[in-house]
C-alpha cells in the first residue's frame, strides 16, 4: 500500500444501512473529483427484525459491529484525512440504535452520524447529480435500502419535491412474502401497500418523470439481471437503461421462482434473492404510478454523496466556480438555473425593494425582511421550470430544496413563502406550510406578499415600462406614484387588481397614479454589489 500523498488527501465514508455496511475509500483529485482506492461491503441486515420489536436484534448488532470496526480498519491502513460514517432507516428508527451508536464508538472509536430521510434523498441526489445529465429533462431520483425508499423529483436539474416512503425491501419481505415462492393473497398484500404507501405521500405528481435514476442494491441487481438476460455476460452497470416491460417480465419470473431457485439466477446476488421481490415490486410500482417508462441504474448511492459533500466541506472542491460575493448572488444564480426571465423579476425585485424601502418606517418593517422580499421576487416565477399552472406552489418547493447559501433554513423558509404567495390564494392558516410558522413571521410573510404582488403587477407586460415608484404615506390611504417610460394603463390596472393583500395586512387603501414628474430614486442596493438610483 503506498503512502498517502501529501497533495493528494484521503477520504473515507461508511454508509450503515438496514441491510448492507458499505465502505469507500478515495484519493481526492486536483479538480474535487476523486480515484476510489478499495471498496468493500458486508452484508449483516442490521435491521433484520425492526419492523416487529421496533429493536436492534443482538446477532445483527454482532455482525454490524464487527463489520463497522474491519472497515474503520481499512480506512485508517490508508491513512485517511477524513472519515464519515452515517446510518440510516434501521438506527433512525430503532429503540435502541442511541445504544447501538455508544458501543461502536467505545468498540470501533468511530462517530455515527445518524442522517435524516431528507438528508438521505439529498445525499442520493447529489450522487445522480454529479454523473447524470439532468438538465435538461424531468427525472425522478429513488434511493432503495433495507428499510426505505427516497424519492427526489427533478425538473431541470433542480430538486422539486422530496419523498421518504417505508418501503424498503427487508421491511417489505418480513411483512408480506410470508410464503414461498409467493402466493397470491401474500402478492396482492404486498402490492397493494405499496400502491397505498405511494399514493399517501406522493399523491399526484407534479409532471411526469422522463427517466428514474435509481441506487442501491435493488436496482444494481435489477440491472445486472436484465443485462445478463439480454447480453449473457456483465458489464459496465452505471447507466445502463432498463424499461418498465424488462422490469414487469423480471417480476415475473421472480413471483413464480421459488427462493432456492432465485439463487441461482444470473445477475443475482444470491446473497439478495431472498428480499429482491419487495424490492423490485416496489420500484416497479413506483414507476407505474409515476408514469416514467426507463429506469437508469446508479451503482453509487449515497456513499459517492457522502464523498462528494465532504470534499466539498473540505474546501478540495477545485475548479469549482468562484463563488459569489454576497448571498443574494447565489439567489440569481439559482433562479439562473432553474431558467427564470431575468429580466422581469430582476425588475420586479428593484420595485418591490424600493416600496418596502419607503414603508418600512412607517410600519416598522424588519430590516432583514429586506433580502427576504428581494430573494422571494428573484425567484417568485422559477415554478415554470416545472409547468405553468402552479408554478406559485412549485416555486415554494424549488426554493426549499434550493442551494440558497448565506440564507438560514427559517430564512429560506419565509423566501418560499414570499414566492409562494405572489399570486392566487391568500395566506391562510389552512395551508399547512404557512401555519407552521410563528405568528410574527405569518405577518411578515402576509406584509412581503402585498408588497410584491403589487411590485409584479406593475410589470405586468414584462416591459419594464415603469422605471420607479414612491410611496406617499397619508392618514387613510397609500398612494404610489409611479414614473413611466411609455403608457403604464396595463400595469397601473394590474396593480390595481392586486392590491388586496396589502391593504388587508396593513389596513389601509391604495391608489395608484402616474407621477407627472420624475421619480426622485433612492439609491437601491442590487445582488450583484452595484446600486441603482
């Protein structure tokens, strides 16, 4: 084994999951890509029992544990710089997996980082991300262990929505493949639970994904049956496109073969034959209700994440772009991404800053509000990357899930919001991902829409035909005075129209007139660092 060398770091992740410990060791290259120096797996189904006790078993915890402290010792034999170990589904979930993680510290000396289903998914995607070109096509993301099943929906290449279902393939063997091979009653239980499973949390989707981009062992042997079928022999696997009829013909011949006989199936780790029904069942019902016709296969998973995130955190992440010089930088280069016009909400976000400028001592605005309301009209149209109807309601998800760096999570939260509610419906507690927050960002969220409503409607023809507004402050009313280059009666009308949640929220009217001098600016501050007068 050859040294480390000293331009060239190691890196380590060791991905616990429910059936499979897996460990990756890398050397880090100059450009933040890196060269994978061994791999190894074991198989102890950790969370072998789970889904009944609710507990950790005992032998699984033997077998892990042992597993866990062999590949710590791999790692450190190359004198890696870092090493990051993460569990998922079956220590997320189990009574005593607090336990379980104090004892492979005292026996092994390593930390377990316990990830979230979201962090999960994210880790999945970033995987997909790096070696899959999802630009420009609608794609859905799945992720497969023993215990669950993460679904990321992408359009552009921008996360959608993010989904964790109970549908892993050693949960969904123990619960239902309760005969050999399979019955009927037990085959149509199983598959029923899944349809169900699906539908509850995922509902209807947004689009429909052109392509599934599938990891972990479930869709690795997937793909290694069918190409073994198809080509008698096995190659290269990472990519390699299957369709739901190879799929639907693999179930078949699954459902009908008994265990010993899955065994012995080509392309099979026999290892696997025993939960590769649920789990191929659950990928193809998934793909059914999705309506996505080819499934690509990931042989990476959320390790190649972990290492990705890490030489990232690192900062080893060379030839990456320089970043930005300011937060709301990264807002225009995310709503550069998901293919927003620019120009219109670039200019929308100028009106709306220059209203909450000139109201916000009047009504006592936060000063943070200020990037929160720029940042929600930078983005308040990027749900059209998505489809037109909605794209108020895709925005909120596409913010959520975006990379919106120097922004805190509550911050992000309330820039979703914002953009959410641009258009249509009011903010109301019925709406659950507005009732969640407190009472004083509801109100602020309700005041940062009025205002940019209002802002949107005075571009109404995507022209900017209107070059400023002020904003005269009286006992009874508002009135905002706006500087035209041309005829401004479309916008004048549309602001008009839009103006009710701002006078509901603030309690007073508004009326809107040309000003019939030039609008005397206050400089206003831009997210590239310039400033507007």
């Amino acid at each position: 084994m050859s040294a480390p060398s000293a331009s060239l770091p190691r890196i380590a992740a060791i991905d616990l999951g429910t059936n499979t410990i897996r460990v990756v060791v890398a050397e880090v290259e100059s450009d933040g890509s890196y060269r994978v120096l061994d791999e190894e797996r074991e198989m102890t189904r950790l969370g072998r029992g789970l889904d009944r006790s609710g507990r950790l078993g005992r032998s699984p915890m033997e077998r892990s544990l042992e597993a866990l402290c062999k590949m710590r010792a791999i790692a450190d034999g190359f004198g890696v710089a870092h090493l990051r170990v993460v569990a998922t589904s079956a220590v997320r979930e189990a009574s005593n997996g607090a336990a379980f993680r104090k004892e492979a510290q005292r026996r092994c000396g390593v930390r377990i980082e316990v990830i979230s289903a979201d962090e999960e998914a994210h880790l999945a995607f970033r995987s997909v991300n790096r070696h899959f070109q999802l630009d420009q096509q609608s794609a859905a993301v799945v992720d497969i262990g023993g215990g669950s099943l993460e679904v990321v929906l992408v359009a552009g290449g921008v996360i959608n929505q993010v989904h964790s279902l109970p549908l892993g393939a050693v949960r969904l063997t123990e619960r239902y493949a309760k005969s050999d091979p399979i019955s009927d009653k037990h085959w149509k239980k199983l598959r029923k639970a899944i349809d169900r499973a699906i539908k509850d949390e995922i509902g209807r989707p947004p689009f429909t994904p052109e392509i599934m981009v599938g990891s972990g062992g479930t869709f690795t042997n997937i793909g290694e049956m069918i190409q073994y079928e198809r080509e008698g022999r096995l190659t290269h696997i990472r990519g390699y496109a299957v369709t739901r009829s190879d799929l639907q013909r693999l179930l078949d011949r699954l459902r009908e073969s008994p265990l010993a006989e899955r065994r012995r199936i080509s392309g099979l780790n026999p290892k696997r034959a025993d939960i590769i029904l649920a789990g191929a069942t659950a990928v193809a019902r998934l793909a059914k209700r999705l309506g996505t016709p080819r499934i690509l296969v990931n042989d990476r998973g959320i390790r190649d994440g972990i290492l990705l995130a890490t030489i990232e955190e690192m900062g080893l992440a060379g030839g990456a772009a320089v970043p930005p010089q300011n937060r709301l930088q990264w807002v225009r280069e995310f709503a550069r991404k998901c293919r927003s016009n620019e120009r219109h909400c670039d200019h929308v976000a100028m009106l709306a800053v220059q209203m909450f400028d000139q109201l916000q001592e009047a009504y006592e605005l936060p000063s943070a509000g200020r990037d929160i309301l720029e940042a929600g009209a930078l983005l308040h149209d990027i749900g059209y990357l998505v489809n037109h109807a909605g794209h108020h309601k895709h925005a909120y998800h596409l913010i959520m899930h975006g990379d919106l760096r120097g922004f805190s999570p509550g911050e992000i939260e309330l820039i979703a919001n914002v953009a959410r509610y641009h258009r249509r419906a009011r903010p109301k507690n019925a709406h659950e991902q507005f009732r969640r927050l407190d009472k004083s960002d509801r109100l602020l969220v309700r005041q940062l829409s009025g205002i940019l409503r209002i802002a949107e409607g005075l571009d109404r023809a995507h022209a900017q035909i209107v070059k400023g507004v002020r904003c005269k402050i009286g006992d009874d009313r508002v009135r905002v005075l706006v500087e035209a280059k041309g005829d401004p009666r479309v916008e004048l009308a549309d602001a008009s129209r839009k103006r009710g949640l701002f006078e509901r929220t603030f309690e007073i009217d508004v009326v809107f007139e040309r000003s019939r001098r030039p609008t005397k600016q206050r400089a206003v501050a831009t997210s590239t660092g310039k400033r507007r007068s």
